[in-house]
C-alpha cells in the first residue's frame, strides 16, 4: 500500500520552481523502462529549448550521433555546441572510472545534464533514458525535465530477443524497426533465425539453388497444425535477404550496439535445403520445401557432400556477421533417417560412435572446431546436451531450466530461454477472441515474473548464465502487425528481467510506467497488445472470488447473474462468495468510462469443491495452473488452448489423484478433461483406473479413453456402476492415470515423453 501511496504522489508531482523566476511547472514522473538500478527525484527541473547546448566527447560517437537525430525529429536541429557555457547543457562525458562497459551516471539540475559513461555502449544506454523523459511528440518552446540522478548499469550482459523469418519472411524496414524497439529497451542482441524446413532465408553466393528453390515453398499451412483435415493457401511463398541487405540490417543495428547473430540450422530442419541439394539427406529422394509446420524427418546426412557444403555455408556466414557467435541449432533433430540410412550407421561405427545421439553430438562439435578457427563460438539449442557437449559451446535452454543447469554445471555458458516464460508465439491472454497462436499461455505477468538464475545453480556456476532472450516463432504470424502484437509489451516486461536489478523489479510499478509507455509506442507505430486493463480472478482459501487490476485510479464494477457490468453495476471492493453457480462479469471503468476487455468467469459448483485433494507428483513448474486445488475449484480451463491457470501439465508422469469428501457424498456422474494436441507433444491418456470407497468396500472400473482428433477429450464416467453401494454414498475417489509414453516415430517430438493436461474433475 505505501508503494501504491508513493507512486500516486510522485505521477502528479508538481515542483514549483524558486531558482530564477517564480512560477509553476508541471513535470510528470521519470517513467523508464527498463528501469534503472537506481533513481533518486531531485528538486527543481532542467529547461531543455533552441538555445541549449550539446557536446559529445569523442568516445561517444554513436551515443552522440543517435542523441542529436533525435533532437532532430523532435524539431531542435541546430542546438549549439558548447564551449565551457556554464549553464543550460547538456554532456555526454567520458569517465573511466565507471566500472561497468554498459554502465552510466546521468544527473539532471537546473543547470545541465551530466552523462558518465566508459564506453560508447554506455552513453547511448543513457541516451535512451534520457529520450524516454522527454516528452513523445513536441509542439512547445520549452521542455521541463524533472531533476534527478541516475546511476544504471544492466544485470545481465546477454539481453536478447529472437525472431523467425523461415516460416514467415518480413522486410528489412520492418527488421530495423524491430532492432530500434530493441535498442529503445536497452537489449543488445538480435537472434536471426534465418533457415528451416519452410524456408532458406539468407543469400549464399556459392549455392545458387538455395535462393532458387531452398527459398519458396509451394502452399502454405492454413489454420492450426492440430486443425483436422489440413487445408492450405496454394500461393507460391518465399524469399531470401541478399548479402548486401544483410550487411545493411548489420550496419544499423551496429549503430545501436546491437550483435546480430545469425542461425543456421543443422543437422535437423534441413529440409529446406534438401530440397535443393537431395545429396545432402539420407532418404535418397527428392523431397520439397515444407509446407507444413512442425518437425521433420528429412535431416543431413554425414557424408562428404554435406560436411562440405556447411562448411562453405558458414565460410560466408562468418565472412558476414561481425558477431562472436554463430547459432547452429542443434535441436529436434529426428533420428529416424539416420537408423535406416547405410551411409549414417558405417559412420557411427567408423567413429566409434556408440548411438544416433553421439552422432548428433559428432555434428556439434565437429562445426564448434570448424567455426572456432573462423574466431566463431556457437551456440544451440539444449538438445546440443544429448550425446555429449561440445567443449566451448553455449547452451540456450528452452525445453525448461535443466539444459541450463546440466550445462552451467560443465562449466558452458547459457543463455536462458524456456517455453515456459520465454515464447511470445504463446497466447498472452485468455480471452477467445486473442489471434491464433501455437498454444500456451504466457501473460505479461507471467513474463516480468521470470527469474532466470535456478536455485539449484550456485556460485562459480550462476557466472555461467549470460542473460535471457524472448522468442518469436512465426508459424502463426503472416503480418508484421501480427508479430508486433505477440512482441509487445512481453518485450518490454522481459526487457527488465533483463536489465533490471531483482529489488527494482516492482509489477505493479512496471504496470503504471507501462500506461505512460504505450503512447510511445504509438509514435512508433508498433501494434501492441493492449491487455493494461486486464481485470485478474482469484478464488481464494475461503471460496472467495477476489478481482483486481494492475493500473491505479480505476475501480472495477460487476455482476454475477450473467449480465454485463455499467456504471450501475456493484464496486468491487471485497471477495465474492462463491456458494452456487454464478457467473461473474466485470470491467475496469476511469472516470465513468469502461477501460480494456470485458472479463467473464463461470463458476460450476459442483460436489468436488471444498473436498481435500493430493496428488502423487506436482504439476510442472512451467505448467502448475491453480495447483492441485485448481482441479476441483469450481472453475473449468480454456476448451482450446492449454496452459492457462487451470490446466495443470505433467510431463511423462503417472498420476495418482486422492479426492476425500469431508462426509459421504452421493456420485452420479464424473467428467474429467484432457487436453490433446499431439502437435504439442500433448497427448490424453489411453485409459485411467477409477476407485470409490465406501464403508462398504470399493468399486473400481478401467476407463478407456476414445480416440478423437479433437484437442479436447471429455470422457463422463456414469452412476451406472455405482448401484448397490448405499444408495451410491462415496467418501472417496481416486484416479490412476498413466502417462501417453514415448512419443512415436513420425510424431511431433518423437522420442521424447508426452505431456498430460488435465482440468477440473467434475463431479455430480
């Protein structure tokens, strides 16, 4: 609450100046992000006009360049140099006793702005503190910048963001812009992903046939990988960026101090460039450029032909990237081709390779060696793990936490990067009418929430974790608008996880800087997802429902019977009761005015609510829900997405779940739910044991589960086999579900366990 107090204080902060006139000057709040590690509000402000002076110390060149473009936009194109001026300046000075590269001190008085930086990284960081306090668009004279000092430096030096052009190819206007968001926040490198199965999207002058065939496919996907039966859009669709359009998009994000690092897919999603050298794959046929999304069986082949054709590949890749590192990939790569091929088992057993593992690791290490003496590191995926690591290899760990915590106990970097906090191709909210997305779910909270050092890392080990990055995968996202509104704001709220100290990481506060970020975004004509006014539902330990929004000022009104709230409607100021159905119905209103989407929840109080339930293993971390109580709350998950906080995920467990009834309870009907999506690795169980005891014995029954195509599996069990046992009176109920298994041959994920989802456990 006294945070709350303090910040409303500080947004309608109002200095009233005493230096040379009397008079009264509106400020508004210093709101950055990402925030800095510390920001101290002073009293007084900085006049900023045409008459004010700038000057840059030589070490600052890009800093200074990119501060005096913006003052150009802003309409102040001929600001003076100053020379020894006392008063109204503004200074970008070297100072080498900053300790960190990235760090900066700026301290803003009356008088002038001071910026402290080592390095010409540090200064623009500071720059673009600095760009944030000014107001968006200019139409006065002067400008007032609160007094304040900052001193800022980031927690983590790898701060990145991902974005997949093989599926979907976007233009280089809309890469800078991508890049100049990312600068904005502070984020220092771009992940490429440039080559898949769907498309091979950089020029490689020495293979032609890679833009000519490697480039285009002949139909694209319509609708969701798990849609039954597949349609598709037959138009022609491709393209590739040339080397001098590379060396562009290179050169402004340089500017920037912006690392692009480029990623070239091996040994699996190849089929691209399969397509166009067949040589290449071990099935001995022609194969096209995928249509589909999902992973393939199609994989390079460990002969001559391939080990020369990367080579040359990553010759002019190297040749072009300035970066230090150059990503391989190294994951999903399927093992199917490579145990029928005659080619891949003589080179196993040549190699001394014990399985298809070490030779995917034989892949890895054999390109770490290549690209090191090109003065490259690489980096892969957490399937680079399997078979061995290579020795200087970085590991981004995305199937969770445990790749990175295998690899930074090696002794090898890691960038962190799972599903689960990470994937902006996951829906952000759980409204139906969000676009199409792969799955998931991953609100804006959720994101900020992430803290990237496991607990099971400690000292020496934690220095190995170089920072994070947000994945953009594109299999649903045609548009670039599309791709900006599943980038932002999860961008920004990741950008602090990135760059903020933990003590300065406040949602609530990050909110409240995000309201007044949004218009900048405006100004940059990025087409953000706007979910500020999200209203939240908890059911909490009372059976109370509790409702609350994130954004200050605002009230909520609802209602429970179904309609929709207005400025009638009840004031949300105390938890709901939750003793019957209902279905509750709110929105956020400022000033009369509705705000945001309208939220709904239905509420489903059947005889499970209230019971006491155990479960033989927790859900997974990335995929906890409500928790065991989540299932027989009341509250049912989303009918066409997982992930949401009422499906609770497993992964390749058996799950024993206990309901004890605090009396005898009379057992009609129970309906569980699954979740299916094979696409997903998602997968219902084939059947479950069903036990209910009474004071009478036990009834048990196997329940086998129909096949379906559907993502949702709804199986009702019936009070038929229950006759007999006291007029059907039951004081517990228990479940036996095993987990799918191995994912077969041919499948998405083949190889690896399936995952189970299951929701509420209704029962009548």
């Amino acid at each position: 609450m006294l945070q709350r107090i303090l910040l409303i204080t500080i947004l309608i902060l109002t200095v009233l100046s005493c230096t040379k006139t009397t008079r009264h000057v509106d400020l508004k709040s210093p709101s950055i992000i990402p925030a800095p590690q510390s920001l101290q509000v002073n009293d007084g402000y900085f006049t900023f006009h045409e008459n004010t002076s700038f000057r840059f110390d030589p070490e600052f060149p890009m800093a200074g360049k990119f501060l005096l473009d913006h003052f150009d936009k802003m309409g102040f194109d001929e600001l003076n140099d100053y020379d020894d001026k006392e008063d109204n300046y503004i200074y970008l000075k070297f100072n080498e006793e900053i300790d960190s590269t990235e760090g900066y001190r700026m301290k803003i008085d009356p008088e002038r702005i001071l910026i402290h930086a080592r390095t010409d990284a540090g200064a623009f960081y500071a720059v673009q503190s600095l760009i944030q306090l000014f107001p968006i668009l200019n139409d006065k004279d002067e400008i007032h910048l609160p007094a304040l000092t900052i001193e800022d430096e980031p927690r983590f030096k790898y701060r990145g963001m991902h974005l997949d052009v093989s599926r979907h190819m976007f233009p280089v206007a809309f890469i800078k812009k991508y890049i100049d968001a990312m600068a904005m926040l502070k984020m220092n490198n771009f992940h490429w992903h440039l080559t898949d199965d769907q498309g091979w999207r950089i020029e490689i002058k020495q293979y032609s046939k890679l833009q000519e065939v490697a480039a285009y496919r002949d139909s694209t996907l319509l609708g969701h990988y798990n849609d039954t039966p597949h349609k598709y859009n037959t138009t022609r669709y491709g393209g590739y960026y040339t080397q001098d359009e590379v060396r562009e998009v290179i050169a402004f994000a340089k500017a920037r101090h912006i690392n692009i690092i480029p990623e070239i897919e091996l040994p699996g999603h190849a089929q691209a460039a399969i397509a166009a050298y067949p040589e290449l794959g071990c099935a001995n046929k022609d194969v096209n450029v995928a249509t589909e999304w999902g992973v393939f069986d199609n994989i390079y082949c460990p002969n001559p032909e391939t080990f020369e054709f990367l080579e040359n590949v990553l010759d002019e890749v190297a040749a072009l990237f300035p970066s230090p590192y150059i990503h391989i990939g190294g994951d999903e790569a399927p093992k199917t081709q490579w145990k029928q091929s005659v080619i891949a088992q003589r080179f196993i057993k040549e190699n001394g390779l014990k399985d298809e593992y070490e030779l995917q690791s034989y892949f890895i290490k054999h390109f770490e060696k290549y690209l090191a003496s090109k003065g490259k590191k690489i980096i892969g995926w957490d399937e680079i793990l399997e078979g061995g690591l290579a020795k200087d290899a970085t590991v981004m760990s995305w199937r969770g936490m445990q790749g990175a915590i295998d690899a930074a106990k090696k002794g090898n970097d890691v960038i962190m990067t799972p599903t689960s906090h990470c994937y902006f191709d996951y829906y952000q909210s759980d409204d139906e009418n969000e676009p199409l997305a792969i799955g998931g779910f991953l609100p804006l909270e959720k994101v900020y929430g992430f803290n990237p050092i496991p607990d099971e890392l400690s000292g020496e080990e934690i220095t190995h974790v170089l920072g994070v990055q947000g994945n953009v995968w594109t299999e649903y996202m045609p548009t670039t608008d599309q791709v900006e509104y599943m980038a932002f704001p999860r961008m920004l709220a990741l950008s602090e996880v990135a760059w903020s100290p933990v003590e300065k990481r406040d949602y609530n506060l990050f909110v409240n800087n995000l309201e007044v970020m949004l218009p900048r975004l405006d100004a940059m004509d990025i087409k953000y997802a706007n979910h500020l006014y999200v209203i939240e539902g908890n059911l909490n330990e009372d059976q109370e429902y509790e409702l609350s929004t994130k954004t200050l000022g605002k009230e909520i009104r609802y209602t429970t019977d179904g309609t929709e709230p207005n400025t009638n409607s009840t004031i949300y100021e105390s938890p709901i009761p939750f003793k019957e159905n209902m279905i509750v119905k709110a929105q956020v209103f400022d000033n009369a005015q509705p705000l945001g989407r309208l939220f709904s929840q239905e509420f489903l109080y059947h005889k499970g609510v209230g019971a006491t339930i155990t479960i033989n293993h927790p859900p997974h971390k990335s995929y906890s829900g409500s928790g065991a109580n989540g299932l027989i709350n009341g509250i049912v998950g989303s009918d066409t997405r997982y992930g949401d906080k009422e499906w609770l995920g497993f992964w390749g467990d058996d799950l024993e779940i206990e309901i004890a009834f605090d009396e005898p309870t009379e057992v009609n009907e129970i309906q569980l739910r699954f979740y299916h999506a094979p696409g997903q690795w998602i997968y219902s169980p084939k059947s479950y044991d069903l036990h209910l005891e009474t004071k009478m014995g036990r009834i048990s029954d196997r329940v086998f589960i129909p096949k379906g195509n559907e993502n949702l599996i709804t199986y009702k069990y019936n009070s038929e086999r229950f006759k007999g046992y006291e007029d059907m009176m039951f004081y517990k109920l228990e479940l036996i579900i095993p987990n799918y298994g191995t994912i077969p041959d041919g499948a998405q994920g083949a190889g690896n366990k399936a995952w189970t989802f299951i929701d509420e456990i209704i029962i009548k």
